[in-house]
C-alpha cells in the first residue's frame, strides 16, 4: 500500500487544538488568545465535528470549560507552545503516525513537551508511530492529495532544520515518508514569521492543483514583493492560482505581524479564517468561502493568538477519518 498524507479537506474523524497558557509567549495577550482560541473549538464543534482541545492544567483546564460549550471536549496534556500543526501528528492513509525530529523551529523555542506531544497523541489514537530521521513541522508544507506538496525554501531549506541535507535530499524524504512525489517550491515565507516562513501562513492548496495565495492590499503591504515572487513561481510550476486578499499592514507597536488569511483551518463542515481588524476582513473571509462551496467559511479575530507567533491553522491539527 503506498503511503500518502491525506488533504486537509478529507473527511476528518476530530480536530485537536492546543489552548493557550504560557503568559511568556502570549505577554499582555494570553486571555484574549485564550478566547479566541475558545471561540475556534466552539465553532468547530457545533458544525458537527469532534473537537480535543488541550489544556496544560487543573487550572487552564478550568479556564477553558469556563469559555467552551460541552460539546468541546478537553484533555489534559503536558505540552509546550499550542502549535500542534508542528508538533502533532501526521497521519497517513494507511494509519500511521509519522513523527519528525523537532527542534523548536530551529532551535529558538524549545519548550518541555514539543518533542513528545505527537507520539502521546497518535498513542492514544491508537496509531502506530514511525520516526524519521530529519526535522520537519506540519506547517511548512501543504498538500492537494495527488501526490504534489507546496513548500518554502526559507524553511525547508534552512540551514538551522537539516543542514546536511540537499534539496534533492529533502524531496526524497518527502516522497518517501509522505508520499509526496512532487514539490512545488515557494521562496520566503512573511515576514518576521517566527517559523522562518512556514507555508502555511502563506499558500494553501484548496483543490487538487489549485493554490490559495494572497495579493498584496495596499502600496504598504509589507509583503507585496513575496506575494508577487510566489504567484510567479506556482504557475511556472503549471499550478492553478486562486488569489485572496492580503489583511495588509498589520502592526504591534513597532513590530510587522505576520497576519494571513491563508491561516485558515479547514475542517469536515467548516472553515475558519483568522481576522486581525482590517478593513479587508471582509473581503478576505468571502474569497475563502467562494473555495469551498461545500462548506460553510466564518471568520474569527485571531489578533491575539497571532502575538503568540501563529494562527488557528497553526493551532490545529486533524485526525482523518481514516
């Protein structure tokens, strides 16, 4: 049976989704990040899909029944940051759990329960867990389920993940370990992305070769020029682009946020877009939904959880119904 990674649009068993609680990575922001994630199971669970959200603690655990309804359910795990896209599983068609070395995204954030959280989940899943020898997050690729991956050479290619290995190197583990025979490679991914560019924040297949990428808003969008270079790289590589707005400048003080729409998580019922107060909300949230007509799309504010350095996308990761 050959090994695939099934898309994010196949029917999904249950999502988990990590809850914040670590006031260091969310200073200022970690009760409105609590809600806003709160707001994302909720959502989820009432479309009609299984939804595991996990909480650090007696007293997180607390905190979350506070803001979910009991259709969320919780389960108590030791874990660090909440990016479960990175440190979950990822399963394959034939219902194993691949899990890939991690390093804290290139060793910046290193937190007690990262390495590990992937195989306690597949465990209690009942998956059986297959190691790899090489560092690889969730985020930074995306597949459309015919075998072809879309991925940044920013992250994939950086010297902090698998310095040892080539391009020609990494191809082959992903088709060897995920079934990914084709690889659709992106330049940079956003800016002061804390992932060093996953593509998740950046393209996403909606379709069997069609690609969601965002178009720049305004002669500020910090990211115009990224924007620009993927467009270019995907249909030279014969993909079909589907363009959706960008939020735009999107600041914290000082400080350029990475927002995205392309952050979305997509679930068997619905689709959740991440909002940041742009007055391209709107119009963002509407490009998403007119890609999956078979579903419904809402947006939610996600400006907190994005100061914590990622969005609902990032948050989650799904069990297929295998």
């Amino acid at each position: 049976m050959a090994i695939s990674m099934p898309p994010e649009w196949a029917p999904q068993a249950w999502l988990w989704i990590g809850f914040p609680h670590d006031a260091d990575e969310w200073p200022d922001y970690l009760g409105r990040a609590q809600e806003q994630i709160a707001a994302f199971a909720n959502a989820v669970a009432e479309s009609g899909q299984e939804v595991r959200l996990l909480v650090r603690d007696a007293a997180n655990e607390a905190r979350a029944r506070s803001l979910v309804s009991g259709a969320v359910k919780l389960e108590r795990r030791s874990f660090g940051d909440v990016w479960l896209r990175d440190t979950g599983p990822l399963v394959r068609t034939d219902g194993s759990a691949l899990r890939c070395l991690f390093n804290g995204w290139g060793g910046k954030y290193l937190m007690e329960g990262d390495q590990t959280i992937g195989a306690e989940l597949a465990n209690e899943a009942g998956l059986p867990v297959v190691g790899a020898d090489w560092i690889l997050e969730g985020g930074a690729i995306d597949g459309d389920g015919t075998g072809l991956v879309v991925t940044t050479e920013q992250c994939l290619l950086n010297p902090n993940r698998n310095p040892e290995l080539s391009r020609e190197e990494i191809e082959a583990r992903l088709a060897r370990d995920l079934g990914f025979d084709r690889v659709l490679w992106l330049g940079d991914g956003l800016i002061n992305d804390h992932t060093d560019g996953h593509v998740d924040n950046l393209a996403r297949f909606v379709a069997p070769g069609r690609l969601a990428l965002p178009r720049a808003t305004g002669s500020d969008d910090p990211n115009t020029a990224i924007y620009a270079d993927a467009k270019r790289r995907a249909e030279a590589f014969g993909v079909e682009v589907a363009e959706i707005p960008s939020p735009g400048l999107i600041t914290r003080g000082d400080l350029v946020e990475p927002a995205s729409y392309a952050n979305f998580a997509i679930t068997t019922n619905l689709v959740v877009v991440p909002t940041f107060g742009s007055i391209h909300d709107a119009d963002g949230v509407a490009a998403i939904a007119a890609l999956f007509p078979d579903r419904a799309t809402i947006g939610l504010p996600a400006d907190a959880v994005l100061a914590g350095g990622g969005g609902f996308h990032c948050a989650s990761q799904q069990m297929p119904g295998l």
